[in-house]
C-alpha cells in the first residue's frame, strides 16, 4: 500500500533524533529534540488556490526542513508520517 497525498500535500518521513550532542554527550530519550528535518515519501498532484496553480516543486526523496507546526502526524502501516502542505516546507537540504 502506498500513500497518495491529494492536492499540494506532502508526506514526510521524519529524521531520527540525534542520540548524542556534537561534543559527544548522550542524550536521553527526553531530551531529545525531534529535528524539522525529513525526507519526502510522497508528492500530491498540485492544486488550484481561487485562480492561481500551485505547481509542486518538491519530489519524492528530497532532504527537507519543514515547519513545525504545519504538520500532521499520521500513522500508516505501522510507520510515522508528517502530512503537510507544500508551503510549510521551509527549504530543500542540498548536498
């Protein structure tokens, strides 16, 4: 089974959160920030907003930092999803 966001949707896989700081101190698991990083399972068709085309920009596999109050958690399948419209995604990380 596979996820088909409708319209501007978006369907996230969100990044692990990290298990130690960058001076090497391990975290517990309540300290432990959930990144706004995610990579993008699912990219809906686009849409039409009063007469403006919405065009999507963003494709399946894109390192993405999203808005952390744009999304919707989902569970599909056993796994965690975040659902979002594509304008609540802030930037596409570049390698």
């Amino acid at each position: 089974m596979k996820l088909s966001p409708l319209g501007d949707k978006v369907v996230l896989k969100q990044l692990a959160a990290e298990e130690t700081t960058k001076s090497g101190l391990i975290l517990t698991s309540q300290s432990k920030e959930k990144p706004q990083e995610a990579i993008v399972v699912a990219v809906g068709p686009g849409g039409i907003v009063g007469d403006t085309k919405i065009e999507m920009v963003l494709k399946e596999g894109d390192h993405v930092i999203y808005s952390r109050y744009g999304a919707m958690e989902i569970k599909f399948d056993g796994e965690e999803y975040l659902v979002m419209r594509q304008n609540d995604i802030l930037a596409v990380v570049k390698d």
